[in-house]
C-alpha cells in the first residue's frame, strides 16, 4: 500500500556530508551473499517445522511405508530390489541374536531414503504444475481443458490438508523479463503522459541503454536468479524500505478499520498459535492456485531497529507479553500463565488495572515513541543512548508479541447501534482514519510490525509497519481477529468478554525510562516533525454504495479492472490531465515474491476518458472504448502477477548498476519519476470466516495510506459485501493542486457516469 512512497523516494543513501554512500560488498559476493541469505532462510524453516512437529510429509505415511515394506519380506519379497541387504552389511555385526534388528534397521533406512525420494519427486512434479500459467491468462470466467487437467492434478500433488508452509518448496522462482520486453513495455506506458518531444527524449536513451548496457546487468540478474530464492524481493526490502532515511509515519505505515474491541488481543494472539502450528490454510488464488506465504512469518515478535545508513528487522522466535502506551505511560503484559495463553476476561482485567492506574508519566516519557516517527539516521543514534540507559524498558518493547495503545481518545462517533464505521458521519471518519495513520505522532511505536490501537468508545484498528510484508498478510490475520473476536469469543450480557477475572495474575509491569538529559532535545525534535507530518494529512474516506461487486459482475468485467479505469476518469477531472498511476499487485506466486506495479494510466484509459470528458462520442461508443480500457488493464495486471512487469525489472537493473558504478541515463530517469496517483485494493481473502451475505458490516472497512507524491494521492479501496465500496483517499494539505474531499467527489460521479453507460446502470445515476 505505502510502498509507491517508499519507492519513489528510493535514491543511492547519501552520508551525512551529502556524499553517496558506496554499496558494498562488490556485486558477485552481495549475488553470493543473497543466495546464502535463502539458504539459511529454507533451512531455519525447516528446522523448524521438524522442532514443532510438522513433517514435509505425515509421519504416519512414513509408517505405512515401513510397515508395507515389512509385510513384505514376512512374505520373503524384496522390495528394495537388494538394496536393503547391501545396507545391512554396512551395518555394525551385532551377531546372530541381532540378525533380526539389523534386519529391521535396513528396513526402515531403506523406507526413510524411499520415503525422502518420493516427497522430493512430489515437490518436484509440483513445482512444475504451478511454474504454469495459462489459466491466469484465459478470459475471465473461462477454464479450458488443459487448465482445468492441470487444476485436478495440482490439487492431487498438494495432498488433502495442505498447512500454512506446505507449498513453500514447490513454488517457482520469480522469473527475470527480457530487458527488450521491459523496455518496451515502459515506453509503452509513459507515452500517454509525455509530450512527443519529451517521449523521442527517453526513447533515445531507452535504445542507448539497450545497445551499451542492459545485457550486462541482465547477465548479473540471471546469476541472481539461478543462485537465490527470488531475484529482486530481498533488494527491494534493503533499498525501498531499510535503507530509507525518511520517517516511517505516513511515509512508511498503513492504518486499517474495525469498530470493536474487547476480545481482541485475544484473537491476535490465537491467530499466532495457528500461525506457529502452520494451521492457517495456505491462501489460494482463485481458489487453486497456492501463493507463497513466508511473508507470515514475520507477523509477530517483529520491530525494525534504526541504524545508521540502514535498518534491520529484528524478530524473535516467541514473546510471552505485550507492550501497552496508556496516558503516557508503557506497560509489561504479560499474555501468558503456567496454564497457557490468558482468557479473554483476564486481559481485560488486566487492561483495566492500567486504565486504573492513577500514576503520571515521567519526564519526557509521554513524547518518548515520537522517536520512532523521526528520520531514522537521529532514532539510530539516540536509541544507542536509550538502548545504555533503559535496555529493560526497550527490551520490553522491541522484544514485544506486538504494540498495543490504550487511546484515552474517542474515534468516530460514540459506540452504540452501528457496528462499523459505514454508519459514522463523514467527519467522524475522516478523523477516524486520520488518528489511525499517524496519531498525535508520540502515541505508537512505529518500529513495531503492527500497533493495535483501541479508543476509549470501543473502536480499534492497525497500524502497520510495511518493510516486513505487504498488506494482504496483515489484512488476512485482521479479518481472523475481526471474525473470532465477533462470531467465536463474543460477550456477555453485561458488556464484558466472557469468562472469569483472575486476581491471582500480577499487575502489569510499568516500565521505567531513564533518559538522559541529552536526549531531552531529540525527543522535542521528534515529536515536532511528527506533529507536523500529522497535520499536513487530509484523510477521506467514504462508503460508495450505489452499486458495487455484484453490479460490476454482472456488466462481466474484472472488479478492480473497473475502478482504476473509473479513478483515471475521476483524477483527469481533478487534475486536468494524466500522470503516471501505481498500483500495487502481488508477485506472490512465486517464492518469496512480494509486489510489482501496474502502470493504470495506458493509451487506452486515456482515449475512453477523453470520449466522456469531450462528449465527442455516444454513449454506446464510450462503453466500447471502456471495455478496451478494462481489457489493457487486465492484460497487465495478469502479466504483473506472472512476472512480467515493469518495475521491479527495471528497480533490479538499476540496483545492479549501482553495484557496478555504471552510470545509465535511461535508468536514472525511471528512477526519478513521480506518482502522482497511487492505488491499492485491499482483498477480502478469508470468505468462509462468516457469512457475509448476511453480516456484511462485519467485513473491515478497509484501510489507506500516505500519498506517494507531495503533489499527489494515495487510494485505497475494499469491496464491502456485493453492493458497497469503501474508498479511503489522502493527500498533503501542504499541496494547492489535491484536496480529498474534492476527488471522494469526483470519484463517486465517475463510478455513476461508467455505470450509466451499462443498460443495467442508467437507474443508478438517476437515483443519485
């Protein structure tokens, strides 16, 4: 979601003398290096799974085999063709009275290595099956044969209850486009936006960076390919998100919505016991195709530690506690008895001793978390002190499940009838999503993978560190919380989460900062930048529900193909003209993939918004020129998901060239363009959580993000049920050209004029 502002404001890291700092080591051994970074990776993973219990395949088929093979040689056949008296004589001569373990040791050394070779050609065939991808290619609502074959025979290699990892080893490699085709494609997609003297410009450095420089750094990319799990997620972690100096408020998090509270840091944390039991079912695109998951990994015991040039994300392998921010205020929580993981009505008393707690904040403790919303070259060094004079208390935090922040502040309206923010007042939730994604700058920990945050009236919601994964991992756990919160733990009739107090627990653990006076004056540094980075956000979110996915089917077209040709039309009308567009879209098909960019604004989008704004054309003519619009939109969103982007290719070269020292124009130029529109739709993954049909204001409203440009906007969007989207828009106050209440405007009219064009949707307009 904020990753379009991270990227755009990606540069070489520069010392604090302006100079640029020199990448090191040299290209070969950092190509060595990742490799071994996904080695260790695969093996912990491993290691890990064979420590709690879960097997590349199930123990009792290891049972069966063994004991199939027994029943054999009872029946004086020899299964192994040989082998296994062959193992039998490298074994130890125990004697005679041990001829008959020998025999059975070589039996089961021979079922364990017959064992290992048929998950490894398993794993193999399976790999193969999903290194296709036709059927993300074939029209929408259509399954050939060879896809559906393919399909059936997928679904037989993947066994009957896959678990969270199970794919892991059989998902392909992210493929690295031909340079020929990136370009191309690039010139493609800027040619809407440029003038032709302007676009003849880039051409030519674009057949100049063919011609002296692009096989070379292919041929470093390909060695990248063929050594390390993923060719560019692990650059693109380092260099968009690690090495950026900027502050991680607005610029770095996300928020997301909910309106109930109570049971869940609760939920949260079974959420985390599935996750370590691999119990999450693996997410399946379309419902067949597997996408990778180890970003899951990282949900939990996760903080990104400042560090001078670059961070680096902690995570640890279990915590037994959380850290709560009341008034000022951090707390211990412990989340954990000698019996197990606390009820629900025990962490709540335990909420409530701390609600309780008449103590003041110390000295400065109160603006303390502002640090973390500062540039991350001064947290870096002021945390050196911090870490000198209170380790406990950062220990405590950094080493926390997750953040949590008791807000002594109302969000939206008052909690009574309405159990999402849809029934809330426009203003209620333009506040709403403000105080989410950046707070009074001083009352979240921003280093921390995600912070819960609950106000006083009930409300609660996210927000979300990105480095560690992209927002379809913490959409996927907040839709379990949400639904488990509601639907399985629930309250009772006096309000409170159900079960029995417990007096015998602690109190929760206040912890106590010592901070020297020389970092007093950071402390007010930061909170005044964080302060004025919160206030220059104009957040807008409001619930379309004039139509929604269900009117979009039946018009047969792609749901998200539809908005973002809507939202080009919307933002020509703000604006005047087009600019280049991101959106976000996952490259989690591949392992250890994460995201690529769909550049929106094509030559066809624009012929279709030109045609309604000039009414040169009927109505029929424009709904023609939509469908080829809707249709271009596909075709690359399909190529994104199957590797065949733009940027991510393009972000690789450049980092290579770097490496390298080799200067390319071409790609110096790609690298200083702006977003001026930056876009996401947030997924509604987990279906069979509860029914939506029937309760469709349980579904999360959503969440938003920083603009990606100073002159530019940030929008989100979520289909609620069938008939409603919510649509969060930000953008800087700062800027004369953006306001969001004016594009929420203009989108709302273009999603009802490309809706008059359809037959079905002429009512539609009219009724608004």
């Amino acid at each position: 979601m904020a990753e379009a502002h991270q990227a755009v404001g990606f540069r070489p890291p520069l010392t604090s003398d302006g100079g640029e700092v020199e990448l090191s080591p040299p290209l070969l051994q950092e190509i060595y290096l990742s490799g071994l970074r996904s080695w260790k990776r695969h093996l912990s993973r491993f290691w890990n799974d064979f420590l709690i219990g879960v097997f590349p395949a199930s123990p009792l088929s290891w049972l069966f085999l063994f004991s199939a093979i027994q029943l054999a040689c009872f029946l004086q056949l020899d299964p192994s063709l040989g082998l296994m008296e062959k193992i039998k004589e490298l074994l130890p001569d125990w004697g005679a009275q041990h001829h008959r373990l020998r025999g059975i040791l070589a039996a089961a050394l021979f079922a364990s290595c017959l064992w290992g070779a048929l998950i490894f050609t398993l794993h193999v065939a399976l790999r193969l099956l999903l290194s296709y991808h036709g059927w993300l290619l074939e029209p929408h609502g259509v399954m050939s044969s060879p896809t559906k074959t393919w399909l059936a025979l997928v679904r037989i290699f993947s066994g009957r209850h896959p678990m969270l990892f199970s794919y892991q080893r059989s998902l392909p490699r992210q493929p690295v486009p031909a340079v020929q085709d990136t370009v191309r494609k690039y010139l493609e997609s800027v040619r809407p936006v440029l003038c032709e003297e302007d676009f003849e410009w880039i051409s030519a450095l674009a057949r100049e960076f063919l011609k002296l420089q692009a096989s070379l750094l292919q041929w470093y990319l390909q060695l990248k390919y063929w050594w390390a799990s993923n060719y560019v997620s692990d650059w693109w972690e380092e260099f968009v998100y690690l090495r950026s100096r900027n502050s991680l408020m607005v610029n770095s998090n996300y928020y997301m919505m909910a309106a109930r509270a109570g049971n869940a840091v609760h939920a949260l944390l079974l959420y985390r016991h599935r996750l370590n039991r691999q119990e999450i079912f693996p997410t399946l695109l379309m419902g067949m195709r597997p996408l990778c998951s180890a970003q899951y990994e990282k949900i939990f015991n996760t903080t990104r530690i400042p560090g001078v040039h670059r961070d680096h994300i902690h995570h640890l392998r279990d915590s037994r506690h959380v850290a709560v921010f009341h008034r000022g205020r951090f707390f211990r929580v412990g989340t954990h008895s000698q019996s197990g993981l606390l009820s629900p009505r025990a962490l709540e008393q335990q909420f409530q001793r701390i609600l309780d707690d008449p103590s003041p904040a110390c000295p400065h403790e109160e603006h303390l978390a502002a640090l973390t919303a500062a540039p991350r070259d001064m947290w870096a060094q002021v945390r050196k002190s911090l870490k000198t004079q209170a380790e406990e208390a950062l220990e405590a935090v950094e080493g926390a499940a997750f953040f949590v922040s008791l807000d002594s502040e109302p969000a939206g309206d008052a909690a009574g009838d309405t159990p999402e923010p849809s029934g809330d007042s426009a203003a209620s939730l333009d506040a709403y999503a403000h105080a989410l994604l950046a707070g009074r700058g001083h009352d979240r920990w921003f280093d921390k993978s995600f912070s819960l945050i609950i106000f006083s009236n009930g409300k609660l919601g996210l927000s979300v560190e990105h480095a560690w994964a992209d927002c379809p991992i913490s959409g996927h756990m907040w839709e379990f919380t949400l639904a488990t919160e509601c639907f399985q733990l629930g309250y009772s009739a006096d309000g409170h989460c159900k079960g029995h107090p417990d007096p015998s627990l602690p109190q929760p653990q206040r912890l106590h900062w010592d901070l020297p006076d020389k970092i007093h004056l950071s402390i007010s540094l930061a909170l005044r930048g964080a302060q004025a980075l919160a206030e220059n956000i104009d957040c807008h979110v409001f619930p379309f529900s004039h139509f929604g996915k269900s009117f979009i089917k039946r018009c047969h077209l792609s749901s998200d193909s539809f908005i973002q040709t809507a939202l080009q039309l919307a933002h020509f009308r703000d604006r005047g003209r087009f600019c280049l567009t991101y959106e976000s879209a996952m490259t989690r098909l591949f392992l250890e993939g994460r995201t690529e960019t769909v550049r929106s604004c094509t030559r066809e989008a624009c012929s279709f918004v030109r045609a309604m704004e000039h009414q040169e054309k009927t109505d029929p003519q424009c709904l023609a020129l939509f469908r080829l619009a809707v249709d271009k939109h596909q075709a690359l969103l399909k190529a994104a998901m199957s590797g065949q982007g733009v940027d991510r290719h393009l972000f690789a070269l450049y980092i290579v060239s770097q490496f390298l020292r080799l200067q390319s124009p071409f790609l110096d130029q790609v690298h200083s363009e702006q977003w001026q529109l930056a876009t996401s739709q947030i997924p509604v993954q987990q279906m069979h959580l509860f029914d939506i049909h029937n309760y469709p204001d349980y579904v999360s409203s959503g969440g938003g993000f920083g603009p990606a440009d100073e002159h530019g906007y940030g929008v989100s969007y979520i289909f609620t049920g069938e008939d409603t989207i919510t649509f969060h828009i930000s953008s800087k106050k700062s800027s004369t050209r953006t306001d969001s209440h004016r594009l929420g405007q203009h989108i709302r009219d273009a999603l009802l004029d490309v809706a008059a064009l359809f037959q079905e949707g002429q009512h539609l307009k009219r009724r608004a």
